[in-house]
C-alpha cells in the first residue's frame, strides 16, 4: 500500500470519527439533564461549514468528503436539537408546579 492509499483510509477514518464526536456532547447532556454548557451558536456555525464542505465535495466528487460532512452536519443538527430540548426542560416543569 502506498503513502497516499494509507492517508485516505486514515484520513477517512478520522473524518467519520470527528463527524461522530458531538454524539460525546449529547451524551454528557443526557447524562446530567442540562445544556447550559452547549454552545448553539458554535453548532450553529459548524453546521454551516459542514454544508458548505459537503456541497464542495460534490462538486468535486469527492465522496469521502461530502459523506464525513454530511454525517458531520447531522450530528451537529443532532446536538443543537438536544440542546434546545433540554434548555426548555426546566422552564416546563416550573410553568407545571
């Protein structure tokens, strides 16, 4: 295998695994209830740029790119929508007692 095969398959690799890192975050805000700590904005953000790269990928035909990108983007969706979920919890429950 040459040196450019092997940084595809690392490069790859470590694409899915950045795409599939802001599922840490949901976990930690499942786990103690709240999202104080999320920043939406900088999801918000990076959603942005993850579209914008997955559109550049198609363009280029670059699958590895548009596919870590959209998985990325999902995830990110993923977080903000977990994170506003969270952040109405509690103002729920106080507009019930």
């Amino acid at each position: 295998m040459d040196g450019q095969r092997t940084l595809e398959i690392v490069t790859s690799f470590w694409g899915v695994l950045m795409a599939v890192s802001p599922a840490l975050q949901i976990r930690r805000v499942v786990q103690t209830g709240e999202s104080k700590d999320v920043s939406i904005g900088y999801f918000g953000v990076l959603c942005v740029g993850f579209c914008l790269w997955a559109a550049y990928g198609f363009s280029i035909d670059s699958k590895i790119l548009w596919g870590c990108n959209i998985i990325a983007a999902i995830f990110g969706v993923a977080t903000i929508a977990v994170a506003l979920r969270y952040r109405r919890r509690p103002a729920l429950a106080e507009s019930q007692a």
